[in-house]
C-alpha cells in the first residue's frame, strides 16, 4: 500500500523518492563535515518603501541598525573572493527593498566581476526597465518579485496600487531581458482561492517561475497567531494538491509554462517531496547556506532570529567565521541536532526548536539551474529572503 493510500506510511511506489531523501540525508551528513558555502544572503537593508503587514523583517522607511557602507561591503565581499570558490556561490540579494540601496548596481557588478552569479529579492514597485537594465548590465540574470494574491488580496497586505506595479516589475525585469523573473507568493487564506489567476497574471506580465510559500510567525507578525496569515491543515492540504496537480499537468505536457513550486516548509513526507518540488526540504543553514545582515554580522539564515548571528564581517573575516563559529550548525550529536545553535555570538539563542528553523530552510528550494551537483543544494529558484 502506498502512502497516498495510508498516509500514515510509505509503500513500493514511493521507493524512488526514498532513495532520493535517502541520497539527501546522506548528503546533509556530508556537509556536516565538510561545510561547502555555495548559497550567500546579503541582506542589504531594513529600509522599505512599503509597510506590508505580514513583514518578516519589520521593514519600515527608517532602518533600524546601522548598515554596511558600500566600502563595506565591497570590501566583505572581496574577502569573499579571495577565501572561496566564487564560481559555485550564488547570491540572494534581500532585504527590506535592494533597490532602495544606491549602490545596489555597484555591488551586483562587484559579485559578477568576482565569478557570484547574483539576484534580488524585491517587491517590484521600484523596478523600472532602467533599473532592470542596469541590473543585466552588472550581470544578472535573476530576478524574484513578490506577489502575494490577486490584486485585492495583494494591496491589502502591501498596500494599495502596489500590485500594478509589482506587475509592471515583472515585465520591466522581462523586455530587459533578465532570463529568470520568479515571482513568489506568500499564500494565506485569503489568496488561496485565486492562485489560477495570480498565475495567470504573473504569466501574463511576463514570469517564468513561480515560488509559493506560507507565511512565517516572524518580524511584524511574530508571536501573535493569526488565522488570517496561516494556512490550516485543510489549507496546506488544498495547496499541496494544487501544486501537485499543477506540476504533474506540466510534466504530461512537457511545458512548465510557469514553473510552480512550493518552498520552504518542513519535511513533507515521502508522499509530497519531489512531487510539489523537485528536490527534498531539508534546513542547509549554515552548511551550505550562510548570510550577510545589513549590520555585517554573519548569520546562517536572514530568517534566523539576529541572536544566531555568529559574528561580525566588520571584525572577522567572513571566511573566519563561517569555518570556525558554525559548529552548532554541523554538530549532529548536539541537543537538537543541526540548525539549532547553542550558543551565538550575541548570547545564548532562544528556545525556538529547531523545527522552526528547518522549516524555513525547506529552501534550498530545488531547481531549475543547479549551482552544484556536489551539493545538491539548488540555487535556483533563490531563497526568498
Ligand atoms: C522580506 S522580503 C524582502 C524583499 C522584498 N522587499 C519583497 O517583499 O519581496 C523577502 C520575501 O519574504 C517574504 N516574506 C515577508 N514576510 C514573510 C513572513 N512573515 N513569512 C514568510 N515570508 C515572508 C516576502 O513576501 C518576500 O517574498
Ligand atoms: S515584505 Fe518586503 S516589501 Fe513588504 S515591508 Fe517587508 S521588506 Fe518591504
């Protein structure tokens, strides 16, 4: 008997996705000893022009640390090129809002010069076909812009008329000719009756990818449930199935059209991985996946709580940092296991379990355009945050 049949178990049909998880585990054990950074967040500012109420971050127009300077950063990322294989790491470039960073364009072109293939995490409304263009023009090939709905259910979390433009985003990043323009939903109850037609938008303004994740208890959302943010067992059941459908529709036709997937998310089950994306959830902070926040310290995950950061790129190399303060990340004897820190460079984290943690790193999100065979971990579609 199958698991689709006894959800409670795996049966002969599932074995292929058992021996892929199985692979997985295998290849997460290796990381362990031998971290391998191939994925990098630069959260590059707090700043945003919008004040969307599911904010993970707290954006608001005021940022509320004092950022990295552009010497600053060039200069971390510089020691990044010296200490690493740059031709396997590709950047997530997320925020707050990128583009509200001046400098956005310089950086972009320094990560390009030093071999990092690069992206940006934005909400579009900023993103005109100039911008765009000046972003190819550094070399990159990757934009994600967020969408969260139809266009009532989109302003009512961003803000009015922020839809329009999030969509006139989605076509600037397309004529100018950026290769991969992925949108991503943030799916809650509100919106997930009308998936068809945020897809049906997003395609029609011009994406070719489509990420869909749930909404995390973080940032201005964090320690209050909220039953109009969260999906409930029911919901989470209607979107597996949809995406599910979806991509099955697309294999059968051997057109993704616009490629859905879910992201991030814990462990599914043998079941669902493989089926809603192409690759098992597994948390890779801090094995494969490390981060610069917008203050320098070096974190694993910008969805981690800022505590976790291990310390500060203004004071350490990065590369010093990432090798010798990420043990409790690859500590499989430890309490808890991986992606639970003990200790951080700020004091002892909080007790969030490690579940919390794995959950969000679902995301090495499988992918069209692996970085790496090696590691398994894919690079695209980028990391949300
Ligand atoms: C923090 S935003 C930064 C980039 C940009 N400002 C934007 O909104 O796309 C990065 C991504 O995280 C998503 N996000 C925001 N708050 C979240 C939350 N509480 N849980 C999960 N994802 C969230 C956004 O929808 C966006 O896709
Ligand atoms: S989710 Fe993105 S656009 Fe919305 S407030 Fe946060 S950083 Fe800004």
């Amino acid at each position: 008997m199958s698991s689709r049949d006894d959800p409670g178990g795996a049966g002969p049909r599932d074995l292929p996705q058992m021996v892929d998880l199985h692979r997985e585990a295998r290849h997460r054990r290796q990381l362990m000893e031998r971290p391998d950074l191939t994925y990098l967040f630069w959260e590059s500012t707090l700043r945003c022009n919008l004040k969307c109420t599911h904010c993970g971050s707290s954006c608001d127009a005021t940022s509320r640390v004092e950022e990295l300077s552009t010497e600053q950063v060039l200069g971390i990322l510089d020691t990044i090129g010296e200490d690493f294989d740059t031709s396997r790491i590709f950047v997530s470039i997320t925020g707050g809002e990128p583009l509200l960073r001046p400098d956005l364009f310089e950086v972009v072109q320094r990560l390009t010069d030093l071999g990092m293939e690069s992206c940006i995490v934005t909400n579009g409304t900023l993103l005109t076909r100039e911008r765009a263009a000046r972003l190819v023009a550094a070399g990159m090939r990757t934009v994600s812009i967020s969408l969260d709905g139809a266009e009532a259910e989109h302003d009512a979390v961003r803000g009015k008329g922020s839809f329009t433009r999030a969509l006139a985003g989605v076509t600037a990043a397309r004529e100018a000719g950026i290769e991969f323009v992925e949108t991503i939903t943030c799916v809650r109850p509100a919106n997930l009756e009308s998936l068809d037609r945020v897809s049906e938008d997003a395609r029609a303004a011009g994406s070719n990818l489509w990420r869909l994740i749930t909404i995390d208890s973080m940032g201005r959302l964090s320690g209050r449930p909220d039953p109009e943010m969260w999906l409930d067992s029911d919901h989470l059941r209607q979107l597996m199935a949809y995406i599910e459908t979806r991509r099955q529709a697309a294999a059968r036709a051997g057109d993704p059209g616009l490629d859905v997937q879910f992201s991030c998310g814990g462990f599914l089950g043998v079941a669902l991985e493989g089926q809603v994306r192409p690759d098992a959830s597994q948390c890779y902070a801090g094995l494969c996946v490390g981060s610069i926040l917008c203050d320098g310290r070096v974190g694993a995950c910008p969805s981690m709580p800022r505590a976790w950061s291990q310390g500060s790129a203004l004071e350490q190399r990065f590369s010093t940092i990432w090798r010798e303060r990420f043990d409790d990340y690859r500590d499989l004897d430890g309490p808890g296991g991986a992606a639970r820190p003990r200790r951080s460079a700020a004091g002892s984290p909080p007790g969030r379990g490690s579940s919390w943690t794995r959950r969000r790193w679902g995301r090495g999100r499988g992918s069209r355009r692996s970085r790496s065979s090696s590691t398994r971990f894919r690079a695209w579609p980028p990391a949300a945050r």
